[in-house]
C-alpha cells in the first residue's frame, strides 16, 4: 500500500465537514504531559533504531519530556505486542504506545507469521485495554524497502507513528470520545 498525493486528505475537507455534524474531533502533535511507550525490536535492529531516533526527535520536539518516554527492547516484531500490553497495564501505565521494528519478506512463510501476528497483536491490545498502540513495523518485501522507509527525513515512518500516537491520545481525550471521571 503507497501513499499518493491523489489520496491525501485535502484540510479544506475537514473544515468543510466540521459545519455538516454535530461534533467533529481532530487530534493536534501536543505531547506535553503525556506518558509514551516505546516497543522496539532487536531483530532488524539497524532498521528499528533509524525509526526510534525518529520517533524520539519528533516526541521531544512535540513537548513530550525525555523521563516520560519509556523504552522497552523485545527480541523481535513477533514480541512486540506483549510489551505493549506490559506497557498499558502495568502499575504504571503509560497513555500511549509505539511500536517500533522491521519485518522483511524472505524466502520462507515465516514473514507471513511473524507480520500478521505483530499487527494483530498490536490491535487486540488496543482494543482491549482502549489505549493507542500505533504499528510503526515497517513490513517491506526487500532491506532496501525498510531503509528507504527509515531515512533520517520528513518520510520516517517512525516520525509518522509519533505523530500518529500524538494525535491518536488527543482525539480520544476531547468532546465525546473523552472518558468520563
């Protein structure tokens, strides 16, 4: 799946949509004060920290504060969603979690697997515990396809699912998304 320029969100859109509803909802890339995970894997590890030094660059420079991003290493893609869960429901939970790695098709089923749990995984925690968990593993066909997908620039996917986090935790904490006290 690619991106094109026919297939972004034109902003006018949205401003368009917002008189036709009763609420309409929008997260901002406002990190101040919030408590982030960060699920990183080993495996194709060259690849997962191109994406963290993303990730992190664009979290600090939202307002997020360094001690409250925490980072966790699992051995692989495969482990990264019972970080995640360890993340949102430990004795101190954080409010969002990011998931970071490279799952890269080779020769054998195995990428199938390992791909196709990690997303279901990182989804099911999600649901469950109603606390984002963005899926920044890359999945690529080729090694160049992650490096190409992780160069240090504005294309990062690690930088996206920082952003996504960021605006993912906004959204659900305004109008009636907002959980009740």
């Amino acid at each position: 799946m690619t991106s094109a320029n026919e297939t972004d969100l034109d902003p006018s859109s949205v401003a368009t949509f917002r008189g036709k509803v009763g609420e309409s909802l929008e997260g901002s890339a406002n990190g101040r004060g919030l408590r982030v995970g960060i699920a990183c894997a080993r495996f194709n590890g060259g690849v997962s920290v191109r994406l963290l030094e993303a990730a992190l660059e664009t979290l600090l420079a939202a307002g997020v504060d360094r001690r409250d991003v925490k980072l966790a290493w699992a051995p692989g893609a495969f482990e990264l969603p019972l970080v995640a869960r360890a993340f949102v429901s430990g004795a101190r939970p954080v409010d969002v979690v990011i998931t970071l790695g490279a799952v890269i098709r080779g020769d054998t089923g195995h990428y199938d697997f390992v791909a196709g749990e990690c997303a279901r995984g990182v989804q099911d925690v999600q649901l469950t515990y109603g606390v984002p968990v963005v899926f920044g593993v890359l999945t690529t066909n080729t090694v160049q396809q992650a490096l190409d997908r992780s160069m240090p620039d504005e294309s990062n996917k690690g930088r996206e699912a920082a952003l996504t986090a960021l605006e993912m935790v906004s959204v659900l904490r305004q109008g009636s998304l907002a959980a009740s006290t």
